[in-house]
C-alpha cells in the first residue's frame, strides 16, 4: 500500500461544523495511510488541522465539549464596548480552547516540524473601522455562498476583502500558534479582529472555504463542513461534504451534544467514504 493516499489535504472552515472533520479524519487515519506533504486551514478548519497534525483530534472534540457545557448563552454579559475582550463570549472561549489544545512546547514542535502548513487569513477592506468593513464583509459571504452555492467564493474580494496564506510552522516555531488560529476564525461582529502582522484580519472563510496550498500539486483531499450544489470536477480534487445538515451551528457555544453528533456523522461518513472507495489508489 502507497504511504500516503493524498498529497495534500484541505480543513475548510465552519465554526463548530469543523467538528465533522474531525470525527471523518479520526476514522480516517485509522484505517488508510494519510501522510500528506502539504495541508491548508482556514477559519474552523486550521484548529482542525492542528488537531490532525498533533493527532490530537479527540482530545480537541473533548475540550470543545467540556467548554461549552459550563457556558449556556452566546450573547455577552457586559455592554459591547466596555473594556472586556471581544464583543461577544466566543472570542474568549475559544483561545482558551486552542491555547489547553495546543499552546503546549509538543504541539508547538510536532506542527513546526511537520508537513506544510498554511493557514488563511483575511484583511477587511477598511483598516480604520475593520469590525464594520469585516461585517459588511460577513454578509457578501452569506449571499455568495447562498447564490452560487461553491467552496470557492468570489464576491468577498470583489467588494475588497483580501486572503493570504500564512506559515503556521513558522507561527508554531515562533510561539505564536494560538494567535494565528485565534485570528483564522474571528468573524466579525461576533468578534473584534486582531492583529496580525502588523494589519487586522479576520476570518478568510468569506474568501474560499477551500484554499489550495501554495505549492499545489498531487491528489487532494478537501474536506467541508456544509453541502455545496456546485463542486468543481477535477480528478486529482477529492472533496468530501457531510452526507446531511450537521447539527452543530457555526458559532453556537452552548450545545455540548451537537458536538457529538456532528462528530458522530463525520465518523459514519468516513467509513461510507471507505466503503465506496475500497479501490482507492494514489495517482
């Protein structure tokens, strides 16, 4: 058997969706060689790629659980513009999450040390008012991905948004892994975007739910988190989509058991995905 049946694997983003990657690639891995030489994250999907990386994906399916059962609203205590972080309970949520997964000297060296891995981020249009531009931003995506129904966006960057892929293992080398997957899923106005490099990002899910690595090349497995009515034909492109609505809601931090059940789906179409693929070979 090949070592590895993909090249190249993609994490697209959804929120909590992502947990459906998780539960896909922890059946996965057990059952195929996936060793790939270059893998991309954007918004949810890059925590999802850090808990493939550090073969930590249970554990990050159980710290999500563990957070969202001591938390049940998704609306802040505090006024929006006192001096607390963020504007909502999410933004605080979740670093704690990704820095208990993966903020420990371990991750750091298995991710810096490991295949490519790149991360997308975008930049609002307006750097001067970069919550307001990044929501006005937030609803092109939603009619752009209602209208035409593809991973691959375009209205976002038409209307000024711009994407870059940013080099996690460099970020994981220098410290700064949770920063940068913190900053991949700020959706504003839910959160307020931070810096990165010196410019506001914010999340690059309303650019392309499915970014391609730089150095392209090889079979590649793409892994959503929602069904798509129109999915680009490509031989060498594998994309993967949850065989139903998955129950978790993109940013709801409340519901403990739809983590489960997305994770749930995402196991039983992997083994789906298995089963119909039994003469799956390495191009």
């Amino acid at each position: 058997m090949p070592d590895t049946l993909f090249d190249q694997v993609v994490f697209s983003g959804g929120g909590t969706r992502c947990m459906w990657q998780g539960g896909f690639m922890d059946v996965l891995r057990a059952e195929v060689p996936i060793s790939p030489q270059r893998i991309t994250g954007v918004s949810g999907g890059a925590c999802t790629g850090c808990g493939f990386l550090t073969n930590r994906g249970p554990r990050v399916r159980d710290t999500f659980i563990e957070a969202f059962a001591a938390h049940d609203r998704n609306v802040p205590l505090h006024e929006p513009f006192d001096d607390e972080t963020g504007n909502s309970p999410h933004q605080q949520i979740y670093r704690g999450i990704v820095e208990d997964c993966f903020g420990d000297t371990e991750a750091h060296g298995l991710i810096a040390e490991g295949p490519d891995f790149h991360i997308l981020l975008a930049r609002p249009p307006d750097y001067d008012w970069p919550k307001l531009s990044g929501a006005a931003m937030t609803l092109v995506y939603v009619a752009d991905t209602n209208v035409r129904s593809t991973p691959h966006l375009k209205w976002a960057q038409k209307a000024g948004l711009t994407a870059e892929l940013i080099d996690a293992n460099a970020a994981a080398r220098a410290g700064d892994l949770t920063d940068l997957v913190c900053a991949a899923a700020t959706i504003p106005p839910a959160f307020d975007p931070p810096e990165w490099d010196g410019a506001p990002a914010v999340d690059a899910g309303m650019a392309d739910q499915a970014p391609l690595p730089k150095d392209d090349a090889g079979r590649t497995l793409i892994l959503l988190t929602k069904r798509f009515r129109n999915l680009p034909q490509e031989d060498r492109l594998t994309y993967v989509q949850p065989s139903e609505e998955v129950p978790a809601d993109k940013i709801d931090f409340t519901d403990p058991d739809k983590l489960r059940e997305t994770w749930a789906i995402g196991e039983e179409d992997a083994r789906r995905f298995l089963k119909d693929n039994k003469n799956l070979q390495r191009l």
